[in-house]
C-alpha cells in the first residue's frame, strides 16, 4: 500500500532541524507498518522494539539517563544493530512507558545522530497527562485512516488518481471518469480507510473479511475503553461511543448528552467524551458563531458534533450492511447523510492545519456544515448527499457575512463547476480540496 505520510516521515529524515520524533494515530491505522517500511526503504537497517511484547526493555530506561548506555544495552538485549545516521530506532506502545517517553529529551539533547521514531496506540491519552514529555524536545506527526486517493492505489486505480491530480481548471468532469469514481466512492464508504480493512477488499474481494476486520478493530477499541485511569468512567465511554450514529442521524448533528442516556447531563460525561477526543476515536467539531481569525476565539464552547475517525468503521458501527452498495446512492444519503460528512471531515483535517467548526442559526433554522480555514481565509461548506442540490444556508451565511465569503463550497454528487461564487466538488474529489479552491479563487478573482 502507497501511504503518502511516507513523504512526510522522509522529510523529517532529511530536516536539519531533526528531532526525535512521535508518531500518533488510532490503533490498527499503519503506525508500525509505516515505520518499518519508511526504515526499509530509506535506512541501512531498521531496530524495532516493542515496549508491550518486551517489557524487560522499559527497565534500561529506569535506571539511566544516558542514550549511550541505554542504546549499548537495547543491542545487547535484542542482537541488533544500530549505527548512527544510518539506522531507524523504532521504540513501539510506548504509550504506557514515560521514562521511554520522557527520554527523548536526552536524545534530543546529547545524541542527535541517532534517528528514533516512537509509535503507540492511545499515545494521545498519554501525552495529555502533564509532565509525560519533554516540550520542545520531540516532533509529532499524526497518521490517519487511508484517504479515498490512498484507496484507489490500493485498488490499482493509478489512472484514476492521475486523472484527478491532472485536474487543472474548473469544469466538468467527463461521465466516464465521474461515474468510475461515483462507483468507487461508494466501495470506500464501505471498506473505510483502516489498512486491514482495505486490504480485505482491494487484494481478496473478500467482504466478509472486510467485515470481520471492521469488526474486530471496533472490538479493539472498546476494550481500550477499560485503560480509563477511572474504572466509573468505562460505561460511559462505551455509551457515547454506540451512541454515534444515533448522534449523527438527527437533523443538525448537534451532540446532545441525553441521547447517550436519558437524564445525562454534560458534568456527568465530558470527561468521558475527551478521553474519546485525546484517544483520536473521535473528531470534535465545535459550533463557531461568526467566521473570524482567528476561528477559534468564536467558538461556541457548549455546541458541537463528534464524527468517528473512519467512515467505514462509522457504518459498521451502525450496523448498515456493506449490500447498500449495490442500492443506487442509498450510502450516501443514509441516516441523514451522515457518512458523507464523516468522510468529508476526515479528508479536511488532512489538508488543512486548523480542525473545522460548523455554524448554524436558529429561528429560522440554517447550518453550515463545516467552515474550513485556508490561510487566512475562511469558508463556508456544505456537505450534500445527492445531485441538483440548492444550498439556502450557504446564501443566507453569504447574507450575513457578505465581506467575509470569498467562495462557498458545496460538496456534493453534482459535477465540478463554479457556479458565481459557488464552487461545487464532487464527494470523490475531496482530497483535492485546498488545490481546487486555489484554482476556483484563481479563476474567479486571478490570484
């Protein structure tokens, strides 16, 4: 499989300003496969060490601070070679190591020579406890669920994924790509993006098998819940967790505590939501009252919806069986078309540094579905699950922010077209988004 992170990781390699780095993402999403992959392809040799199936090798790090010792005693424990420059040290779950976590310091500081990469599932919870590692020490990077372009490589759809990156004006899309990519956008709604999961489909067609491992990862999950420091907290996690799709069926999406148990109130269960938002399971998307910079000083605290971190694992968590495929454009516009906009965000947070906000209005009732910071502009997106859509809310935000609206986008099954200010993407072209906002912004105002 192609991960485009790889281009990320080799930069970081190459940085001058290198510093030991920490890898983060969601348990089964390719952290240690990427890893060991980066170190074959670019390194001499690659030394692994795993913190879970060794745990003997936490205790180097107990009784010394020096990386030379440690390192001496790592290749004595383990018979592997490391060379400095030449070797990728990978030290895997630490998630539950903080001396481990808290060396890096030392390495940063008295052996830069030595490129280390560390990698653990809930390393976001870990790293949200104070003093768990040494700021200003370590780079981060986040990997996240394949995106629909990483799926179509793995499909062995290269002329699929050349024809979109040759995109290069605003205009339609010929139906013979369009509908190639309509069909296999509904097959990625299906598989989702975790690595096992498309693996499933795109090498054996085996949908019972993608299933079982959509299965057996939300499985995984949901005995992670049960790692809470606070053993009251596991139901409650596990509550909001299968409470999801019920949250993403209604009509604004707004997270609502009583729809996770009757008579929930917020003091009750937020602890429990933000161990799901450190973990990276879920993506929260806070409620902005006006489009500003920066967008997070207009965020209203007490609004916002929660999406899954893969649309795949959101509809088997739903339980819509993979044979709506087959039902005309039944995935996208199923429970409020809550798979297109989990999907939607999912390739936004990819492209763009700030997490989105949604907006809405009441009396009378609009939404905006997300607002996308893109430098230092903001813009309004709707997300549409079917074809010939209109877009009330995008004119009514337009109304009231008529200075701050260069563009409002529109993601939907119609085809590629700007519309007045109105630029529609297809769904399958969501990956594309930052650069054909560049190219809509040069066509409409030549910049």
């Amino acid at each position: 499989m192609e991960r485009f992170i790889l281009n990320d990781l080799l930069k970081w390699k190459n940085s001058n300003y290198r510093k030991p780095l920490i890898l983060k993402g969601v348990r089964q999403v390719g952290k240690t496969w990427i890893l060991k992959e980066f170190g074959k392809r670019y390194y001499e040799n690659t030394a692994y060490f795993n913190f879970d199936e060794n745990e003997e090798y936490k205790q180097f790090f107990e009784t010394t601070k020096d990386v030379n010792r440690i390192l001496q005693n790592l290749m004595m424990a383990s018979e592997q070679k490391i060379i400095p420059e030449k070797t990728l040290i990978i030290f895997d779950e630490v998630q539950d190591c903080p001396n481990v976590i808290n060396s890096m310091k030392y390495f940063c500081e008295n052996a830069p020579q030595y490129h280390i990469a560390c990698a653990g599932s809930l390393l976001g919870i870990a790293l949200a406890k104070p003093s768990s590692f040494p700021v200003g020490k370590v780079n981060f990077m986040q990997i996240d669920p394949m995106t629909f372009t990483e799926f179509l490589l793995a499909n062995g759809d290269r002329n699929l994924v050349e024809y979109l990156e040759s995109v290069d004006s605003i205009e339609p899309i010929p139906d013979i790509f369009f509908n190639l990519l309509y069909e296999k956008l509904k097959m990625y709604y299906v598989t989702g993006g975790m690595p096992e999961s498309v693996k499933m489909w795109t090498e054996a067609r085996d949908i019972e098998a993608m299933q079982k491992a959509l299965s057996d990862i939300i499985r995984a999950y949901e005995r992670d819940f049960a790692k809470h420091p606070n053993v009251k907290e596991f139901p409650k996690i596990s509550m909001i967790w299968k409470s999801i799709p019920s949250q993403l069926s209604r009509e604004n999406k707004k997270f609502i505590y009583k729809v996770v148990k009757e008579g929930a109130r917020a003091r009750e269960y937020e602890n429990a939501l933000q161990w799901l938002v450190d973990a990276r399971l879920v993506q929260k998307v806070y409620r902005s009252t006006a489009p500003g910079l920066p967008i997070s000083a207009y965020d209203d605290l007490s609004a916002f919806k929660i999406y899954l971190v893969d649309v795949g694992l959101l509809r088997r968590l739903a339980q819509l069986a993979p044979t709506s495929f087959k039902e005309g454009n039944r995935l996208f516009t199923e429970f409020k078309g809550a798979l297109s906009e989990n999907y939607v965000l999912q390739t936004l947070i990819t492209q763009f540094e700030v997490m989105p906000r949604y907006w809405t209005q009441t009396n009378p009732p609009y939404k905006v579905d997300f607002l996308i910071q893109r430098e230092n502009d903001i813009f309004p997106v709707e997300v549409k699950s079917e074809a010939n859509t209109s877009s009330k809310s995008l004119k009514k935000f337009k109304e009231l922010f008529p200075d701050k609206v260069k563009l409002r986008i529109r993601f939907s099954l119609d085809n590629l077209k700007l519309d007045d200010d109105v630029l529609n993407i297809p769904l399958f072209m969501a990956d594309q988004t930052n650069r054909i906002i560049g190219l809509a912004l040069k066509q409409k105002y030549n910049v």
